[in-house]
C-alpha cells in the first residue's frame, strides 16, 4: 500500500474525489493531519460536556462505557496524527519540496 493510499483511506471518503490531492500528497497529508487534530479537541469538547450531560441521564455503566469510548477515539486520532506528520515529513523529503512550518492550531481560552 502507498503513503497516499493510506492517508485516503484515513480521510474522509470525498477526499478521493478531490484531484488536487491526488497530485499533491504533502498536502492530503497536511489537511489530514489538520482533520485529525480537529477530531481530538472534538473528543476533549465532547469529555467536558459528558460528564455533566450524562449525570442521571444514563445509568453509570452506560455513562462510563460512552466517556472510554471518547476517550478510545481521542487517543486513536492523536495515533493516527502522529504517524500522519511522519508520513507528511517524509513525503515532503521524497519530494524534494520545501519544508514548510507545520501549521498548528491553538485553542484560545476565555479569560
């Protein structure tokens, strides 16, 4: 299996359809990366609003078996995230492009 394929097969299913990314995978890899660090502060969004959600609304079990699930899909997407910025490094030296600083999202907090 290639890098690219891969990476398709991380991404969203129309992310196939879009040309551009077949042609540039430093960027498929790029914008997946960007997806995958947007789903772990969706899973640290979607803790904070369980735990006070949840309370009486499910039996316990139940509402500590949906908080391990979150959990269990965060650190997944923080996996895949890190293996997705090694094959996004790679690529870009197999390519011979220009390393370019990662772009980094940051959650500003409220006062």
């Amino acid at each position: 299996m290639s890098a690219k394929n891969w990476l398709f097969d991380l991404a969203p299913a129309r992310w196939r359809h879009e040309e551009v990314f077949h042609r540039n995978p430093v960027e498929l890899a790029c914008m997946l990366r960007l997806h995958l660090d947007a789903e772990v502060l969706a899973m640290q969004a979607g803790l904070k609003a369980l735990r006070t959600a949840l309370a009486g609304r499910l039996r316990r079990a139940d509402s500590i078996e949906i908080i391990e699930a979150y959990v269990r899909e965060q650190a997944w997407a923080k996996g895949m995230r890190e293996q997705v910025a090694l094959v996004e490094d790679a690529l870009q030296d197999a390519l011979g492009g220009a390393v370019r600083e990662r772009v980094a999202w940051r959650i500003v907090s409220g006062p």
